[in-house]
C-alpha cells in the first residue's frame, strides 16, 4: 500500500500516532501493545529518510520521537484532553451519585444532564478546590 502525504500530514499523522500510542501504552508499564510501540517505531525511522531529523533519535538502531518533538507541545495537547475528560467523568460520576441518592431514576437523562452541566459549571469556576470529601 502507498499513501502520499505532505510534510505538513506526514507531520499531523506523527501527532496522531504518538497520542493514540500515549493513551495506549502510557499507563501500562511492561504490558504493552508492542505493535502500536513497532508502528509508531516504523513512522519515526521515516523521518530521519526525509529531512526531518530534529523530531527522531535513534538508539541501538531503533527510532524513537526526539526530545524537541516530545517538548514540542504534544504533552500539552495530551492534557488538555486528560484535563477535559477527567472533569467529564467526574461530573457524571458526582451527579449519578446524587441521583442515586435522591432516589431518581439514572434513566432520566435530561436531569442526568442539568446535573453534570451544574458540576462542569463548578468546574470551569473553581477546579477541585471547592470538593471535599468528608470521613464518615
């Protein structure tokens, strides 16, 4: 199969690879997905074939994102995402407790969504710092 791609959606497919990866592998520890970590490999050793050094290392004659691709921004981008969908899930999570413990339905999904659209208010103002979790 071959596939054209210019510099700049060889570049955004990089991104792409690696963030997908990150999420995959990231929390893993020794139980990788190997295969995402060979493709990834694969698409980092093709940048050193054309002009783009800067964003590959290679070490013991395999290829890995370079230092100023990782501190490019791609962290950034990656927890921007982490940010936004930690603060979704907490929201669902705090407003299905409530919901549970009013004895409503978690069926009722327009109060499910009123809600967690008042916790990501909460949120947007103030982050974590006004939630407390009491000793029982």
């Amino acid at each position: 199969m071959n596939i054209e791609f210019t510099e700049k959606e060889f570049r955004r497919l990089l991104d792409m690879v690696y963030i997908g990866n990150w999420i995959l592998n990231s929390a893993r520890g020794d139980d990788r997905f190997e295969d995402y970590d060979d493709l990834q490999e694969k698409l980092f050793a093709i940048c050193a074939k054309r002009g783009m050094r800067a964003l590959v290392t290679s070490y013991m004659g395999h290829y890995f994102p370079s230092k100023a691709f990782e501190e490019g921004g791609i962290h950034e981008a990656i927890a921007d995402y982490e940010d936004a969908v930690f603060f979704d899930i907490l929201a669902e999570e705090l407003a299905r407790r409530d919901m549970v413990e009013e004895n409503l339905s978690q069926d009722d999904m327009t109060e499910l969504t009123n809600r967690m659209n008042d916790y990501m208010d909460e949120f947007e103002k103030n982050g974590v710092d006004r939630i407390v979790v009491e000793e029982e």
